[in-house]
C-alpha cells in the first residue's frame, strides 16, 4: 500500500523568541524598509505604550545688553503624544518550497556572502523582506482604521489644519517635460525659516524621482539641453544622490506616486518597541503536530509613523481636508 505521509522530517524548525531576543528580528523586519534604511526618518525604538513629541518655540529672546540679568523672551513647549499600534502577522509556509534554495546557498552555491545559520533563520528572512516592503507602504500612505496598518504621513497630514494652505501645493501626473516646473513649486513654498535647514529634503515617490531623472538624462532640453548632465545624456545617473536647487531628493518608496512632502528628517519621526516585551517572533514545525511539511510564523510588534511640527512642511498633491 502506497503511503503519501512523508514522516521523515530532515528540518525541524521550533523557535521562539520574545522580548529583547525578538529585537533582532523585529528590527530587520520593521528598520528595513527603505525610508527608514536610507535615514528618511528619526527612529524612537523601545517605546513600549506612548512617547511624547516635545515641540519647542521661541521668540523675543534678544534685547539691548544691561548689567543686570533680565529673563526676556518666550517660550512655548507643546507636546504631541505619539502611539505605536500593535500589529500582529501569522504565516504558514511549505518547508519544500525554501529547503532546496536554502541548502543550495548553505553548501556555496550561491552569490550571497552573508549566510544563514540555519533554516528557521533563513525562513525568517524570507517573511521579514516581505515585512518590510508593507511597512515601507504604512510609512507613507497607511491606514490605521484598515487591519494591520498604522496611519502613514500622507494619511495624518492631509487631516490636520495646522498645515499652512500656502504650504499645500497642488500636484498632478508628473513626466520628464513637467517635472521641473512642479518641483520648484515645492522649493518656492518652503518657508523661509526652514529652507536651509540641516537634513531638509523633498520627499519623493518613485514617479517623481523617475520623471526627474529623465529630465536630467535630455530628454526634455529642460535646462540641461539635449545631452543631459554632463553631457551624457540617459548615462549620466547611477543610481547616486540628487538634489534640485540645492536641496537633497529622497526616493520614499511608500509614497502615492503624485506625492511629494518637503521637510527635515528631525520632522519625521517613526516610533517602534524593538526590545520591550510587546515583541515576539515564534517558528513552529508542524511535522510533530499533523505530520505536514508546513512552518508556521507568528511575529508581534509595534510601530507608528508621525511628524512633529506641520507648520514645517510642502506638501505636493495631497488634498487636506482640513484647511
């Protein structure tokens, strides 16, 4: 009689990590997406319940010197609480699926140089990229009404009045022949105390970037002439940095493609517990429990993207409903 049940499990995956021992993990999963790899945001981690934003203001602090000490000024300390949302994510997946790639690169047939230890950790890489990517997307434009997403920057700042109007630039579908016109509809919003401000850059999404690169590369005369910068027409970008009127682009890949906010990146806070007992990663074979080839990957945490000051920023084709 022919048996299908395969009982001859070669990989056992059984792990649990919790609290700081989920870090690791949290961490890779959470500080991966690109805005935060690439510095587009400050980072609180370990708030475990609420952190509170402190938000300072100054003014008449300068007077004619005397010899007697005279406090002058004022200041203003506001506070804005910030509250990570817990997210949980439950996964099953097919050992069979990843067990051929995995002792493929475990015996060196492989380009990547940073290997993983064992299978559970492999599997964990896996399901924490694919993390990543989401969080990436809630950065920007999540929802924290929909299952499983916080509120993205785009959602928040399109709701608060605190946006100055003349700080609301109206966007559109952008190209190469456009591009340059609406981008210096940001740089001309930017208010005076900001512009020039250390970290200050325009925030992009992949649309924008593209459409600028494509300017730059001749493909418009746009300034630049027919051969581009440089003279090198669409050879001349490598995947380097860019500016536009001194000021630093930041390719957040989350961002709804007609979008763009200018601001510093003190601004921009995303607050996450990554070693507080509110995180845990668990791995469990089931081959012992109903004799499959499945893995099942629960994973908890917390986390919630914000700014500080509204009064600091361009924002670029988001409609705000509340000025």
């Amino acid at each position: 009689m022919k048996n299908n049940v395969n009982l001859a499990t070669t990989t056992s995956v059984t792990t649990t990590y919790s609290g700081q021992f989920a870090g690791e993990y949290v961490a890779a999963a959470l500080l991966s997406a690109t805005s935060l790899e690439a510095g587009g945001l400050t980072i609180k981690p370990n708030v475990k319940y609420k952190t509170t934003l402190k938000k300072l203001a100054t003014s008449g602090l300068l007077k004619d010197a005397t010899c007697d000490f005279d406090a002058t000024g004022a200041i203003t300390l506001t506070e804005k609480v910030c509250e990570p949302k817990r997210i949980h994510m439950n996964l099953q997946v097919c050992k069979d699926d990843y067990r051929n790639d995995w002792e493929a690169e475990s015996m060196g047939f492989s380009a990547h140089d940073n290997l993983p230890k064992n299978f559970s950790d492999y599997l964990l890489g896996h399901v924490m990229a694919s993390v990543a990517s989401q969080v990436e997307q809630n950065i920007w434009t999540g929802d924290s009404s929909n299952d499983g997403e916080i509120n993205g920057i785009e959602t928040e700042i399109a709701l608060d009045a605190n946006l100055p109007a003349a700080q609301e630039v109206s966007g559109a579908a952008v190209s190469a022949s456009t591009i340059i016109v609406e981008l210096r509809k940001i740089t001309a919003a930017i208010p005076d105390r900001v512009y020039g401000q250390d970290g200050l850059k325009i925030y992009c999404s992949k649309a924008i970037i593209k459409a600028y690169i494509g300017a730059l590369g001749g493909h418009v005369a746009a300034g630049v002439g027919g051969s581009g910068t440089l003279d090198q027409g669409t050879q001349w970008y490598t995947d380097g940095s860019l500016t536009f009127d001194g000021i630093p682009l930041f390719m957040a890949s989350g961002m709804t493609s007609t979008v763009a906010i200018a601001t510093t990146q003190d601004n921009l806070v995303f607050a996450c517990g990554l070693m507080n007992d509110q995180q845990e990663v668990k791995v469990l074979d089931m081959a012992d429990i109903d004799l499959s080839d499945n893995v099942r990957i629960a994973m908890k945490f917390t986390g919630v993207a914000t700014y500080i000051h509204p009064e600091d920023m361009v924002t670029y084709g988001i409609t705000n409903g509340a000025n």
